[in-house]
C-alpha cells in the first residue's frame, strides 16, 4: 500500500475569454464569447458574465448569439492563449516536476514529495493562484485531494476563482452527494441507465452490490463502483516524459555569418535554460537546429559531460557547434533543443550531490534572473558576462 498522495487540479477560469478580457480592460464586466463564425463556428469559450446568458463552450456560435445578442463575439488568438498557457504551466513546474497538462488551461499536479519545501497542498495550491495572478492577471481555480478524478470535481465545485480541498481520507464522504453525472466517464447514455438503476447519486453507486453494476455495465461497472468509492489508481504523468526542451525563431530576415547568429542563439539559449529550470529538468544532450533560405535542414548535437539548465553552458556548447555549420549561406532560422534528462528532477534537490561554489553561484544567479524574467517578461535579462563572451 503507498501513502496517499497530494494531487492538485488547477483550471483557468473562462480561459480564452479571460485572456481577452485581459487584454482589452474595455471588455470586462461584458459577456465575451471567443469562437468560431456564426454560420457554422462553435463558441470555445465563454465570460461568466456570457454564460449568465445561458451560453456554453461548444454550443453553435448562432444559438449564442440568439442567447446573447449584445454579446462580445471574437475570433480566438491562439498563439496568445498558448504562450500564456506556457507561462502558467512554469509557474506550476517551480512547485514540482510532476506536471500533467490536460489542456492549455488545465493540469494535474502531484505535489507529495514538495510539502517539505513548500507546504500543504493546500499551502502550494494558494501559492499559485497568487502567483499565477500577479504574473499572469489570471484567476485559476484550485481542486485538492488525494485522487485525481476527485480532485478535478472539486476545481468545478469551487468555481470560479475557487480552493476547494477534499479533507485527507474523506474522498467518498465528498462525493457521496453528488450527482452521478460528475462521475468521470459518466456520459448522458450511462448516466440515464444509472438513474433508471435508481442510482441519482455518487453515495447510490458507492454502495451499490459490485457484481449488480458489472451485470448492468460490463466492466465499466466496477470501474464506476471504485470511482464512487474514493478508488483512483491513476498517477500524475509528467510532460516532461516529452522528450525535449526547445525554443526556434524565424528571422525577419535571413542572416548570414555567426556573428549576426550569436544574439538569438543566446536568447534561445536563455529560454531553453528558463523553461529546463522552470520544469527541474536538466539535460546532457544540446542540439542546435538551423534552417538555410532554402529551406534545407541541418541539426548538430552536442553531448555535455553534465547535465545542464544554464544558459551559458547551453549557449557555449551550441557556438562550439556552430564551426559544423556551413556558415557561408543565409540561414532563416535557428533553433534550440536540450534532451537526454537526467533521471533524478532537479528540482526538488532532496538527493543532490553537495555543490561546488561555482555551480552555488550559478544557481543562485539563476533564480534571480528567472524572477527577473517571470516579472519583466521572457527577455528582459542577459548576464553581460554571457553576452560578451565570444572569443573563448
Ligand atoms: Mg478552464
């Protein structure tokens, strides 16, 4: 039997919608609608104040219009909604390296080895809707409890802008009241049947004779049964199991000769390390991407003695690359990439090998520049020391 674990579920609220609202201060307190046309688009998101209206996530774009024809109707802007979802997502990876995205706006997280650092779930979950507020100006609704299923039924309960904790060991006691609908996997087809069954509520199906659901619903049925029971084996499956981390630009025009490659490439090598360390990842594998006017394609690896997160070791091992690149062509694009983690996350650094002063002083110069970062934006910090630093 393993301890319980410490899972939280954190959801944006109105998302897509939030992020215009957001962007244009002039939209809020109005009902913003983000979706498709109104002859044949879906709404893909809606405000609170839109769905006072009755309109919801992908009903047609014309019946949101005829429910709320004073509405805000806007196209979506996903290049925006992702790279906020990015900066959301880092902000989740600074608490543990178990992230697992569902969506642009949705994650699991399982934070039971952080509380030694950072608190109860409780205390992470309120750390990062703070935090995800000041950085982002977005509300992101917090769920907490020991399963997965029971702590994303405890984000919607607690919405918007909510924390809604399930007490430790009270999985089903909470979902007893509930309508059966809220169980994961509960379509409206199963849901019928289990209200023709008698079952209404989450506590009917926790009680129900195991082998009565199996008969009625095959193995779904004895599945239902551990859901309404608290019972939920799966785990939170870090992205990171992704197989790298990378940052590429396109030029706005193609560039020729190393030194006019070398300011992207450290401000590639300043994102990558940010989002490695954001993760608690670090890797012993840099590849360096570049891409001519033509369009051809060449990639050099370099493998690092020691895993990296740094800039200045990334960008080092990358310029040194740059000598098997043939640099006497226009190239329109360069790109980034770090693989090959290492297998302990470095995050937590509970089993870390003691540090040597140099690398104390990196980390330390690190985390400065990625608060630095987190507050001014992506770019607003390059250690001129790196920067200068051509002729090796
Ligand atoms: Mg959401």
């Amino acid at each position: 039997m393993t301890s319980p674990q410490t899972i939280l579920h954190l959801d944006l609220d109105a998302f897509y919608a939030s992020v215009e609202q957001l962007d244009r201060p002039e939209l809020r307190g109005l009902p913003v609608i983000v979706g498709g046309d109104a002859r044949r688009g879906v709404v893909c998101a809606a405000s609170y104040e839109a769905r006072k209206f009755g309109v919801r996530s992908a009903m047609p774009t014309a019946q949101a219009h005829r429910l709320c024809p004073r509405g805000v109707f806007l196209p979506p802007r996903f290049d925006r909604y992702a790279a906020l979802s990015e900066q959301v997502m880092s902000i989740f990876g600074r608490f543990t390296p178990l992230v697992e995205p569902l969506s642009l706006d949705e994650a699991f997280l399982d934070v039971t080895a952080s509380s030694a650092l950072f608190g109860t779930g409780r205390d992470i979950a309120t750390a990062i809707r703070k935090s995800v507020r000041a950085e982002t100006g977005l509300a992101v609704s917090a769920g907490i409890a020991e399963v997965k299923f029971a702590a994303k039924i405890a984000t919607d309960l607690g919405k918007p802008d909510g924390l809604m904790e399930v007490p430790r060991g009270g999985v089903r006691e909470f979902l007893a009241p509930l309508p059966v609908g809220r169980l994961w996997g509960v379509g409206k087809v199963t849901e019928a049947a289990l209200l023709r069954s008698g079952l209404a509520l989450i506590g009917d199906v926790a009680r129900a004779d195991r082998e009565r659901l199996e008969r009625t619903f095959g193995s779904h049925g004895a599945h239902l049964h551990d859901l309404a029971n608290g019972r939920d084996e799966r785990v939170v499956i870090a992205h990171d199991e992704a197989k790298s981390v990378g940052a590429e630009e396109t030029f706005e025009d193609d560039l020729l000769g190393a030194e006019s490659l070398e300011p992207g490439l450290l401000a590639q090598s300043h994102r990558v390390a940010r989002r490695l360390r954001a993760h608690g990842l670090r890797g012993h594998v840099v590849t360096l991407k570049v891409k001519y006017a033509d369009f051809t394609l060449v990639t050099r690896r370099a493998t690092l003695s020691e895993p990296a997160d740094d800039a200045g070791i990334l960008y080092r091992a990358v310029i040194d690359q740059l000598v098997r690149v043939d640099l006497t062509r226009p190239i329109r694009l360069t790109g980034i990439s770090v693989s090959g983690f290492d297998a302990q996350p470095s995050q937590l650094g509970l089993f870390a090998e003691p540090e040597s002063d140099t690398q104390k002083k990196r980390r330390t110069l690190n985390a400065v520049l990625d608060s630095i970062a987190a507050r001014y934006g992506e770019d607003a910090v390059q250690p001129a020391a790196i920067a200068g630093r051509r002729k090796r």
